[in-house]
C-alpha cells in the first residue's frame, strides 16, 4: 500500500512542470507575476469549490492558530515566483531548483520532529543539491 501511496506524489508531481510552463506563457502574454498569480489561484480556487460542492460536506470552519492558514501564503508565493521564473530558465533547472527547497525544508521539519537525520536522508539532499548544480 505505502507504494502504491508513494506514486500519487509521483503522478501529482508530473503536473509541476506543466503548471509552470502554463503559468510562464500566462506570464509572458501579460507581463504580470502578480496578475498571472492572480488568474491561477482563482481558477484553483474555482475548481477546489467546485470539488466541495460535489462532495456534499457542510461547511465547517475551525478556530485555528493563524499560522495554520500559511499554505495559502506560500501557495500565492509559489504561483507568482514560478511564473516569473520559469520562462527564465530550463524546465529541469526550475524544477531540480524547486525540488531541491522542498528537500531542504523537509530536512528540517524531519529533524525538529525527530530530533536527528541519517546518514540515508543527509545523503538524499546532497544529491538533490548536486541536480541544482548540473543543472546550470
């Protein structure tokens, strides 16, 4: 099952790639990061309530810590500085650059949670690293 699990990221990571050179060409016919940010969220944001209104769950909103509501931030964050970006440079250099910060931040989340890395996950991000250099 845990394999099976592991090929959903995989298949969801195909998406990337074509989402930023979707939201390059968006970027490159407006000259708007921000604008170009803007269309995407709302047509996510489109569809995610289309997918929640089709499922037929009530709307339940939860009295969270602010921070909890950081994915949106970081979302918007993501979406502008891709857009900007990815017409910039290679398709495999963004996405080595994207996967590498990913790897990073996970690497720290991990050890904070678990108070120590492996030798196994220190070496995983040091060869991410080295895609982000062969990549130039």
């Amino acid at each position: 099952m845990n394999t099976l699990l592991s090929l959903v990221p995989v298949l969801i990571g195909f998406m990337i790639p074509l989402q930023a050179k979707s939201n390059s060409r968006l970027y490159s016919g407006n000259g708007d990061a921000v604008l170009t940010g803007l269309i995407s969220v709302s047509l996510t944001v489109v569809i995610i309530g289309v997918f929640f209104l089709l499922s037929g769950r009530p709307l339940s909103l939860v009295r969270l810590p602010w921070w909890a509501y950081a994915g949106g931030v970081f979302g918007a964050l993501y979406v502008i500085s891709v857009s900007w970006v990815s017409g910039k440079i290679a398709s495999t250099q963004l996405i080595a650059a994207l996967l590498a910060g990913q790897m990073l931040m996970a690497f720290v989340l991990d050890s904070l949670q678990s108070g120590g890395i492996s030798l196994k996950q220190l070496t995983s991000l040091a060869l991410v690293f080295c895609a982000v250099l062969l990549n130039k």
